[in-house]
C-alpha cells in the first residue's frame, strides 16, 4: 500500500509540475481575463449601439404653451420612481400647429427624433400614437396626462407625505436562495469544463510520444492513472485559488449599490458551511468527469479523435447543468430529487441544496453515495485506460477494429 501511494504521489508530482511550471501555463490561468476581455469588447460595442438609438428616441407631447410647464414638472416628478436603464425617453414638448393629428404622425418620418410616443388633444381625452416598441411608454404618456390634469385641479399641492425607513432582512429570502443556488450549479459546472477537459489532451500527448508505455513499465497502470487524476486535480485548485483570491477582492472596489444587492443572495446552510461543502461537491463532480476524460485520452492518439471523443462527454454534462439548473429553481419538485440521486448530476443538485436547504443530514448521505460512485467510474475508466495503453502501440486492436471492419 505504502509503495503503491508513493507511486501514485510521485506520478501526480510529476504531471502537477510539468503542468504548472510551463508558460503555457500562464495563459491558460489566464483565460478568463482573456474571455472577460472579448466579451467586455462585445459588450461595449452593442452598449454603444444601444446608447446611440437611446440618445435619439424621444416622447412628444404636443400640448399648448400654457400647460408645458406643468407637463414637465410632472413628468420630472414621475421619473423618480424609475431607475435610470428602465426610464421612458427624454421628453420633449412641442406647441400644436394648424393639425396636430398630422403633425404627431410626422414625428415618426422625422430625420431629427425617432419618436417612441407622440400625444396630442385635450389632456382629459388624449390621443396617443406610439411606434412598433412604444407600446410601454404609451402608457406612461397616459399616465402623464393623467397626472398633469391632476395636478391642475389641486393647483400642485402634495395631498400626501410619505415616512420612509429602509429596512435591512436579517436573513436571506427564497429567491436570494435560488439565485444563490444556480450561482453555485453554473460556478461547479464550469469549472469541471474548464479545467477537466486538459486531462484528455495530457493523455492523448502522452500517448503519441510513447511515455506512456515507459510509465506502465516502471508503475502500476492504476497508480499512473489515479497519480494523473490527482496532479490535474493540483493544477485545478492552483486555478480556482487564483481567481478565488482575486473575487474576493472584487467586493471592496464594486459601487456599493451593487454590493448591497448581493446581500440579499446567500445560503440557506450560511457561508461558513457552505464553502467547504462547495469545494466537496467541486471535487467529486471533477473526480467524475476527470476520470472519464482520461479513460477517454487513453482511447484517443490523434486530435480528431479526442474531439469526437469528448464532445459527447461534453453535450452530457450541459444537459447535466441544465438539468441541476431546474434543480436549484425548483427544489422541492421530482425534478430535484431526481437530480440529487442520478451520479452525474448528484454534485451539482446537491451543492444546489445547500443553498436552497439549511439540512446537514442530507448531505453526508450525498457525499457518501458520490464517493461510491467516484469510485466506480475510476475504477472503469482505469480498466478502460488499461486497455487503452495496452493497445497503443499493438496496432489496430479494441474498438478502432470495429469501424475497419465495417
């Protein structure tokens, strides 16, 4: 056992370094920023487009002189109780000419304004024209009218005074949970798709340069194959204490109105918790899926073949997300339970549930069934890998024989 633990130790060691201590290293810690980049970019160039359209688009009220005044006073009042991305256009108020019926349906050809709503007549019965996406400020418009023909008839003055007094929840509410929940399902899931998938690559390279045959001779298949597991699983929490170390730090230069929204999401079971059953659910979704990925590398020597390979493997573990998604939105349903008790969808569910359910009890039985079947797909994927190693320099063996003889 002892020899048996030294190997595999030194196996994980070995592709841990070579892994870790390489430049290439370096832009795979990266990618990330690299992604944030690019979609920043995206993002940027479709906020600018939007803006440019929003900057343009007006609502028209075509009102006498004697009344825009008290237009704008109440559509000004009205705007505070919209946040500024939900706010109707800029308003603007034009004097009625001979025929405002014809002068309103002319805004909408203008060159000058892309008018969203335009009103015109009498306050008390108005008529309103709105374009293909205006049917919302429509209705604001008429709330304008509404409000301004009010405010006549009680010549301004303020028929109520409000107290307010913000309150502070002492614990999170239902939907901080779910929030919380599928947060904590899309954080598992890409980091099992980021950071398992490298095993088949390290496999396959291996394979084609005939080191692995030379480790097969000196150690034990199954150490070589569980020192692998482990060296990348190394390389993974170097990964996730990167960037967890710089999200921990995002919290003191956020606007401190996005810091008090996230307040309200959190787990049911509490942070302190919650962390380390987070990385336990982490750590048997990677086991599972890295072991398959590297029975997988085994069985593949060329590029071609680890994609068609690993595509299926990743087609499952997006309908596995999707699936635990549903989980953490709906988590007293069948849907959830079925979720929690399939392997390969356990970890995902059931780190759901610890944000969704402040119960321990379950996840002791989670995590015990978890670790039955981490075995079981190391120890198939390692039978598999075996095969693999075996076959690699044997010619045309196993299940590439299949598609010849078809």
């Amino acid at each position: 056992m002892k020899r048996s633990v030294r190997q595999t130790l030194t196996i994980a060691r070995r592709d841990f370094i070579a892994t870790v201590f390489t430049p290439t290293f370096l832009i795979f810690l990266l990618a990330p920023l690299i992604m944030a980049s690019f979609g920043a970019i995206g993002g940027l160039g479709a906020a600018t487009m939007a803006d440019s359209s929003a900057d343009r688009s007006r609502i028209v009220a075509i009102v006498p002189a004697d009344r825009a005044a008290a237009v704008a006073t109440v559509d000004a009042t009205l705007r505070t109780v919209f946040r500024q991305p939900e706010a109707p256009p800029e308003l603007r108020i034009d004097t009625p000419a001979a025929d405002p019926a014809a002068q309103a349906r002319a805004l909408f050809d203008a060159r000058d304004v892309e008018a969203s709503a335009v009103l015109y007549g009498p306050l008390d019965r108005p008529t309103i024209l709105y374009g293909a996406q205006g049917e919302r400020t429509a209705d604001y418009m008429a709330e304008l009218a509404e409000q301004a023909l009010r405010a006549e008839r009680t010549g301004g003055a303020t028929l109520s005074h409000a107290t307010k007094t913000q309150m502070t929840r002492e614990t999170t509410s239902v939907s901080g949970q779910h929030q919380a929940a599928f947060f904590t399902v899309f954080a598992i899931f890409l980091l099992t798709v980021l950071l398992a998938g490298q095993a088949v690559g390290t496999m396959a390279e291996e394979r084609s340069n005939k080191v692995i045959e030379v480790l097969a001779a000196a150690v034990p298949l199954e150490s070589v194959f569980l020192g692998k597991l482990i060296g990348m699983f190394g390389v993974a929490m170097v990964f996730i204490a990167f960037w967890g170390t710089i999200a921990a730090q995002i919290g003191t230069v956020l606007p401190a109105e996005i810091v008090q929204a996230f307040r309200d999401v959190g787990p049911a079971v509490g942070f302190p918790i919650f962390v380390p059953l987070f990385f336990a659910y982490f750590t048997m979704a990677y086991m599972l899926l890295g072991a398959v990925f590297l029975g997988v590398g085994a069985q593949a020597s060329t590029i071609r073949e680890i994609q068609m390979l690993s595509l299926p493997i990743t087609i499952l573990q997006v309908a596995m997300f999707g699936w635990a998604s549903a989980a953490a939105s709906n988590p007293d349903s069948w849907v959830a339970r079925a979720a929690e008790i399939f392997p390969l969808s356990s970890p995902f569910a059931m780190a759901a549930h610890a944000a969704n359910a402040p119960e321990l009890w379950p996840h002791a039985l989670a995590l015990a069934w978890q670790l039955l079947w981490v075995s079981i797909v190391i120890w198939l994927s390692a039978g598999w890998f075996r095969r693999g190693v075996l076959q690699s320099g044997g010619g045309k063996r196993g299940w590439k024989t299949l598609f010849q003889r078809a």
